[in-house]
C-alpha cells in the first residue's frame, strides 16, 4: 500500500468533484445518483447527483458502526462486552438474526451480524448498548455527522428501516466510507467478511461484489422498498483503492455490477488531470428535493402508500393539508418532514385516510399542544399550509376508525438486504447459548 494509507481525514479535507456522469454506467438499471472517490484523497473519478437526498436504507450501517468502532477505540466499550437483546431489537424486522429476549451477544458478534448479514436487530443491540436507548444513540449519529461536515444527512434509528426524515446523500455516504477506511482500519475486516456464523450455519454476506470482484474488500449493501438497492463497495488494486456509492438500482445483482464496472472504470482513470474534490459536491439542503421513491419500480406488489389506521393516533398533531391521493398526500409530507423545521420535530408523521371518500390528509401527531401550534407558526412562515389538530379531534378519530387488519408491518417485506427481496434468507433461529460464536474468533 502507498503511504497515502496513513493518512486520516477530516470531513473538510476530502476533497469532491465536478458534476460529470460516471461514463458507462447503465441507466436502464440505475435510476438514483452515483459517486466514485478515492478515499485518501477525496479526488472524485466520477459523480452523478451526488448531493441530492435519498433513503439510504442499510447504508446506514456504516454510520452505526464508524461510531461503535470510535467507541471501541476510546474505552468506552470493548469487543467481547456482552449486550443483552431487548424486545425492542428482537422486534426488528428481516434482516435478522432472531436471538432470543433476555440473551446476549458480544459487541464482535454484533458488527458481524450487521455488516456482513446487515441484521437490524443487531443495529438495535448495538445502539442500545453504546447509549442506552435508539433516541439517545440517533443523537449521537446525527451529532457524528455534522462533524464529519455532511449537510444531506439526518439519522432517526440504526439501520436505515423507512422514515421519511431517514435521508443521506451519495457524496456523504462516500465520506462515512472514507472516513471508516482511514480511521479505523484495523475493523475493516467486517466489511469483506465473506460469512457469519450463527449455531451450525453460515450467513452470507448479502454484498456480491466481494464475489463478482477478485479486487473488492467489501463495504456495504442497503435496501427498501423506497429507496431500491444501494451499495456502498470498494476495491484495492496494484495498491490503490476506489470507493463506489451506487443508490436505486433495480437489482441486486445490478447494483454490483454497476459498482464494479465504476471501479474498473475509475482505475483507469487515476491519474489523469481534471478532476475535482469531493468537497466541491453540494449537498442540496434539507427540503429543497424529495428523495424519488422507488417502490412501484422494486416492490410492484407492495402498496406504492400505506396509509396508517387513525385508531393509532394520539396527543396533539398538525395536518398538512388534505389530498385526493395518498400519493399527493405522501408527497407532500416527504417534503414537510425533511425540510429544516420538520427534520428535528419529532412526532410520528404518516397517512391518513379519511371515512366517506374524504381523500387523504398528511399528518403529524403524538405531539404536545406547544409543540403543534409552534410548528404550524414556522410551516406557515414559511409559505406552507398547517392546521394543528387538538388531542380531542386525535381522540375522535381514533375512535371512529376500524380495528387494524391483522397484517404484517408495512416495513416486514422491505428490511432485507439480500440481493433481491424474494431470495432473502430465513432468519436464524437461536435455540440456546451455545448458537452464540466464541467472541474471540475472527472470520
């Protein structure tokens, strides 16, 4: 490796580029932006939308473990601590690993299960373990990004499961990336881990480019429905290293080929003069765009809305304004929740459906009465419509709505990381203590 592998970066110091498509790259199975960077210099090979807003989905992870692995570094944990699993983590839909309540993992187990089979109950053990409560630890996320200087970028849970103000940008996964290989690399053997073990199996690594790709050493995959398959890679060869963001592909199997192709494509192109700095990308500011949603193009058989039973509403709350589709009506709070006064607000935001064909109202409830009325007065402020909604209004509507069907989650067929949804691997099913990996063994 070249003595560049030494140096650490800071979020100001990598540099980013001008806008220029990534050359060859097939749009017919590619539909959100791209970023191709060298992570020890920030010099950007290529990019396309690279700063504009998207659900990031498992990418996620690679926050969640840049701040583990700063914990780690600093004391404050250790890699054979034992984590017990709450009901809250073993709640948390595919990809998982399914450990019972009440047992524990060790933090090195934990990073396996979330970067090599992207479990999302592990991202909860973990969070829950470094600060005590998922609130407490999307903080500290948030607080981590802002210092790496990403301004696309706002966190609400662990592991990137579908929240409208859940946003990041290629440019500012791309530095998580960088910042993750410079800083810590001594943990990057997560991140091309092939498999996990669990009992008597071995979970794959859901990342098929370490298998397309002789030179790829890893990094991380992320999918939902609404944001499509995404894939944050990275490659290594004659001594120099690419990192690929790739967000919205159709496939699985097309997010790893476009990744690979942007790296083969990039080592050709080191070296040559005219390229910008990563720090020259601008991220577009919270609320300016809606990140596009990719439901009907890789969930078709998934309602492109669902809106949520009002029996499930509660305190105060505010509307946005009532619509004749859910699909404005969704739209519209999209834009409200990651514009700057809805991206801290807090409140559960979704769809209602109102009784008699009355259309569709966006919403924003299990607030106080201070909290509504200071909302709707910056909302409207700004230019937007906004009418708070008493907790008695709340109430009655609750009341009159009928009982929920009984259902699957909206998230429970979109969690999973496997290169496609339909190819998802049952979870592991752990029967007893001894299911549990030493934590002293490194795969």
């Amino acid at each position: 490796m070249r003595a560049a592998l030494s140096v650490t970066l800071v979020a100001g110091q990598l540099g980013m580029a001008k806008a220029q498509d990534s050359k060859s790259v097939s749009k017919a199975d590619q539909t959100g932006p791209t970023l191709l960077i060298d992570p020890f210099t920030g010099e950007v090979l290529s990019e396309s939308r690279a700063g504009e807003p998207w659900y990031p989905a498992s990418l996620t992870k690679l926050m969640t473990s840049y701040v583990i692995f700063k914990k780690l570094r600093d004391g404050s944990m250790k890699l054979d601590q034992q984590l017990p699993i709450s009901e809250l983590a073993h709640s948390q839909p595919a990809s998982r690993i399914g450990i019972p309540v009440g047992k524990t993992v060790s933090v090195d187990f934990a990073l396996q299960a979330l970067l090599v089979h992207s479990a999302n109950d592990m991202a909860y053990v973990l969070a829950e373990g470094a600060s005590g409560s998922i609130d407490n630890f999307a903080t500290e996320m948030n607080a981590v990004a802002k210092g790496m200087g990403l301004q696309a970028t706002h966190f609400v849970n662990p592991n990137g499961l579908y929240d409208p103000r859940h946003i990041s940008s290629a440019r500012d996964l791309g530095v998580i990336a960088a910042l993750i290989i410079n800083q810590f690399p001594e943990h990057l053997h997560y991140f091309k881990q092939e498999s996990v073990p669990v009992g008597k199996r071995r979970l794959s690594n859901y990342n098929s480019l370490i298998r397309i790709m002789p030179e790829a050493v890893g990094m991380k995959t992320g999918f939902i429905c609404n944001s499509g398959y995404n894939l944050v890679g990275s490659a290594i060869r004659d001594g120099k290293q690419l990192v690929s963001v790739v967000l919205g592909a159709h496939s699985g199997g097309a997010r790893a080929k476009l990744s690979k192709q942007m790296l083969d494509e990039g080592f050709d192109e080191i070296g040559k003069p005219g390229h910008g700095r990563v720090n020259e990308i601008v991220d577009q500011a919270f609320g300016a765009i809606v990140p596009a949603d990719m439901t009907t193009t890789v969930c078709k058989l998934k309602q492109a809305v669902t809106p949520v039973n009002a029996h499930r509403l509660a305190g105060w709350g505010i509307s946005f304004g009532n619509f004749d589709t859910a699909q404005k009506a969704d739209m519209a709070l999209r834009g409200r929740l990651i514009s700057p006064v809805g991206i801290d607000a807090g409140g559960i935001g979704g769809i209602i459906e109102m009784p008699n064909k009355g259309g569709f109202t966006a919403m924003l409830w299990n607030l106080d009465q201070a909290k509504s009325l200071d909302l709707c007065t910056q909302y409207r402020t700004d230019g937007a419509s906004c009418d708070v909604m008493p907790d008695a209004l709340l109430l009655q509507m609750a009341a009159a709505a009928p009982p929920d069907e009984e259902a699957a989650d909206p998230t429970d067929d979109q969690g999973s990381d496997a290169a496609d949804t339909k190819a998802a691997l049952p979870d592991a099913k752990i029967k007893s203590d001894k299911a549990i990996p030493s934590t002293d063994k490194k795969q």
